[in-house]
C-alpha cells in the first residue's frame, strides 16, 4: 500500500506534463496579450502623433491686414482643446499669447497682426519673422505644434529651494488641477538654500548644462531679489502675461517681477515679516506698541514662567550671513537704508546725509545682541529660532509667514501683528515675491512658456495654492478669502499689499550679503558697532554708486 507521500509523488508526476502545457499556453497567452497592447500603444501614439501633425500654425501674409496674422488650422478629425497660440514677434523679441477654449475639426483661428502688437503696425513689419507656436490638448494629451514639428509634451522640469519644494510637489503634484488640466508631469528638483539655487540658475544661463545630479530646468522658482541680475545676464525668457492677466494679481507682486513694463517671471507667492506672539506664555492682551515693550513683556513672561533658558523674542540671524530680511523693520525703524540708493531705475545716488542714521541704526541693534546683555543671539538661525518658539522658550518670534505651518501644526494659539517700532520711525517691512522664472536655454521652453503662464494667470490658481498650504497668493481674490478667514495670516497680506518690495538691482546680493555680514558682526559683538557700520556704508556706497 502507498503512504500519502508516494500518492502525492505519483499524483505529481503524472500531472506534471499537464501542469507544464497549461503554463505554456498561459505564457504564450500573456506573450500575445503582450504583443496587442504594445501594438495598440504603438498605434495609438502614431494615430495621436498624425492627428498633430494634421494642425497648421503659421504667419499669414495677405494684401489687407484684415487677414494678415497667425492662423492655426485644425486639420484634424478631433476637436482641440485649451488651445494657447502664442506669437514671438523677432523684431521686437516680444512675446504675445492668446488661449482659445475650443478650435474644432477643419476650422481656423486667424489672430490679427493688429491685435497681436496690441497696435497698428506697418505692413513692413507684418514681413518680418514672427514665429507660431500652439499648445493644446488632445483627449488626455498635451501637445506643442509649430510650423516645423509637433511633440507630445510629457514632464517639465522646475528648480525649486528646499523649503518651497514640498509646496511645489503638491501645487504641480498627481492630484492637482494643473496635472488634471494638462496631464503633464512636474519633476520638482530642490536645492538646500536660495543662494545655492541662484547659483546653479546662473551656471545654466551661462553655460547650458545643468550640475552634476540635476537635469536642466524649463522653470526655477525664486526671489524677485534676482531680477536685475537675471536681466543683466539674460537669464529669462519673458512670459506673456497680459493685461486682463495681470489685473487679477497683486500690483505689488507684478511691479517686483517686472523691469520697466516688461514682466520677467510669473508671480505666485508673497511674504513679509510679522511679530508672532505665544498666547500661552505672553496673554492674550493688546500687542507691544513698541519693540522695548516687546523685550519687556517677553522677559516677564519667562520669568512668570520659570523658564530659565528661553529668550525673551526669537529672530533668525545666523553666523556668519546673517539675515537682514528678518531684522529689517528692526533697522529700518532705526534708520537704515539701502546704502542711501534710490529706488527706481536711473535714479541718482541720495547725498551722504543717509550715513548717520545708518551707522546709528547698526550702533542701536547693537545693543540687542547678547555680547551687550541683550535678547538677540546672533548665532541662532531660522530653525533655531523656531525650534524656540514651538518648544515654548520663546514667548515671541519675529519671522515671515513660513513659520505659521509648524505653528499650526502644533496648535499653539498665537497673536500675530506687524513689528512694532524700534526706533524713531515707522517700520518698514519688506515684501519678498517668489515668481516662476522661465529658463531661456530650456528644452521645453514653449511648453513652459505657454502651460505655466495660462494656469498661473487662472483666477483660481491663488485657490490652489490655498487648499495646499496657507501662505500669501498673489491672486486678489485668493488673498481676499484669506485676509477674510485666516486671523494669522492678515497681517502679512495686509504688509504684502502696501509693503516695499525688497529692492532688485544687479549688485544687490552683494549688497544683501553686506547687510547681513554687518548685522551679524554688531549682534555678536566683533568690534566696535560704529567702525564695523562705517566700513560697511563705504563699501555699499561704492558698489551701488551707479544705482
């Protein structure tokens, strides 16, 4: 008799050549399935490719100008949808766009050379290179035609710093209405701080190639802080925002993106600085009225509290840079300026009576640090100085709205207000607007051009924005729901609106850098405040000489 075991063994054996047909005829199946889809795909992109290629874009010429400008044909056998015809015009090197909601099958969108240059122009000019490019979309795809070639347009690439990254990820990410809208992939590549973003950014205008680790961008977001060198060195392309584009946005955020009328970047964040007080450690009163009031109520705070290592307010410095940014309203109330330079363009170096109040405005700060018993430690960076104030060592912090995410996260209550006055002035906090920089030397730059500047010109991209993270858009209306809803987050809209835009020129990161170096001398206490301030009012003098 067989043992369970030896049935099993013959059962096995008897069934094996069975077993091994049914696997052949499930991988050649798998094989054939295979082979359908691939060859499905394979028409399917070929179909897809000639239905593109199937649509004319072109300059047309005619004897009157009633039919003289671009045209686009849609030749194919589909409608077209989200159509962006954008126009370049080479002999002014002007950039114009227009979006069209539908084109449908054998019909064509003629767009008058008068209403492209917003003028009448002469019919000379009308024979002049003006090239046309269309972005549309076809079912779920997204493609770019012009009068050579038409490609499929798949991902972009966009640089970003490290601590906007995460909010780029999600605004541009799967389940955004840009990825819906578009079906386009953002790879969002990140740097760890501005200043090395800047640098790469200035590698790849200069050179065409990207840093080891990177692919070249088609966008890299960033400062308006860099548009005088951006312009400078040609680093952009210009995006053709228009009129009715513009008038949704903040003014401030298009004037700080813009060089004289031209605009240099798509604008789609703000920021400034505010006092942010823990409700929990500080009450919940009225705010300091002055800086003074602020230190003084701070200390009572901790020692009410028995807190023998807080400090009374958190400011991010940072040895050895500083951060000017942040103490900005602090020097400006005391007197500082820029270096005594005017603000706009072709305006003459102020006179020389800007350097007293400037040496007093450092001599004064000075006092804040901790090398003249003061509440300001100037080796304290952002994370240190926001480590303080959600560990609750701090009853005060002063920082731009990028601190309220981890504020909320924490569910601290706070109060927040703008800085109060420090010295004899009114503070003047600065405006900081980050915009979507188009990369002149990038490989998909009409795709960039035309997708990024049509969703971000959206009245509901500032919405967008807001659902993910929320910070100051630049969308009026978005900012309207905001100041209306977010008690937190007012009073940066309200300094966002009204504030200064930190200045632009060409020379201005040395210039910052300067600020910075200098502010963080005075705090730590390396040398004499009124020495350290002069030498630095005679180098900033002289590298903005011509400002």
């Amino acid at each position: 008799m067989l043992s369970w075991g030896s049935e099993l063994v013959g059962f096995s054996a008897a069934a094996m050549p069975h077993l091994t047909g049914i696997a052949d005829l499930l991988g050649a199946l798998i094989a054939a399935m295979s082979g359908v889809a691939s060859a499905t795909v394979f028409f399917l992109a070929r179909r897809n490719k000639s239905r593109a290629m199937a649509i004319r874009t072109g300059w047309q010429i005619a004897h009157d100008a009633d039919n003289t400008g671009a045209i686009v044909y849609n030749g194919s056998n589909v409608p077209l949808q989200q159509i962006v015809v954008t126009v370049v015009c080479g002999a002014r090197r002007r950039t114009a766009r227009r979006e069209i909601a539908v084109l449908k099958p054998d019909d064509t969108h003629l767009w008058l050379s008068d209403d492209v240059h917003d003028e009448r122009v002469s019919r000379a000019h009308d024979t002049d290179q003006h090239k046309v490019q269309v972005t549309f979309r076809s079912g779920r795809e997204c493609w770019l035609r012009d009068e050579r070639i038409a490609e499929r347009i798949r991902s972009l690439v966009l640089w970003s710093e490290s601590a906007r990254a995460d909010i780029l990820r999600r605004y541009f990410g799967r389940d955004s209405r840009f990825r819906k809208d578009y079906s386009v992939r953002i790879r969002v590549e990140s740097f760890d701080s501005t200043e090395a973003l800047e640098t790469a950014f200035a590698h790849v205008a200069s050179t065409g190639h990207a840093p080891a680790g990177y692919q070249l961008p088609d966008v890299v977001a960033g400062p308006h802080g860099w548009l005088g060198r951006a312009v400078t060195e040609d680093w952009v392309e210009q995006p053709p925002l228009t009129v009715e584009d513009r008038s949704g946005m903040s003014a401030v955020a298009t004037d700080a993106l813009s060089n004289g009328d031209p605009l240099y970047a798509v604008p789609y964040v703000m920021d400034s600085v505010a006092l942010i007080r823990n409700d929990a450690l500080a009450g919940t009163g009225s705010m300091p009225s002055t800086f003074a009031d602020v230190v003084a109520t701070g200390r009572y705070a901790l020692r009410a509290k028995g807190i023998d290592d807080g400090v009374a307010v958190a400011l991010q410095v940072g040895a050895p840079d500083g951060d000017p940014f942040h103490a900005w309203p602090l020097l400006s109330s005391a007197g500082a300026s820029f270096f005594g330079a005017g603000r706009g363009p072709g305006q003459e170096h102020r006179s020389g009576c800007w350097r007293g109040d400037f040496v007093d405005a450092f001599e004064r700060l000075a006092a804040l640090g901790r090398a003249q018993g003061g509440v300001l430690d100037p080796d304290v960076d952002r994370r240190g100085a926001l480590r303080s104030f959600l560990g609750g060592r701090a009853p005060y912090l002063i920082s731009s709205s990028l601190a309220l995410t981890d504020i909320r996260r924490r569910g601290l209550n706070v109060t927040v207000a703008p800085v109060p006055r420090f010295g004899d002035k009114p503070p003047t906090p600065l405006v900081s607007v980050h915009g979507f920089y188009l990369n002149h030397r990038a490989r998909n730059l009409p795709a960039a051009r035309d997708l990024l500047t049509t969703y971000q010109a959206s009245p509901t991209a500032g919405q967008d924005l807001n659902r993910i993270r929320r910070v100051v858009p630049v969308h009026e209306d978005a900012m309207d729901t905001l100041h209306r809803s977010d008690p937190m987050l007012r009073p940066y809209i309200e300094q966002c609106r009204t504030g200064t835009p930190m200045p632009s020129w060409p020379e201005m990161r040395t210039a910052w850098q300067l600020l910075g170096r200098t502010e963080y001398r005075v705090l730590a206490g390396h040398g004499d405040p009124r020495d350290v301030a002069e030498a630095a009012a005679d180098e900033g003098a002289a590298l903005l000489a011509g400002t």
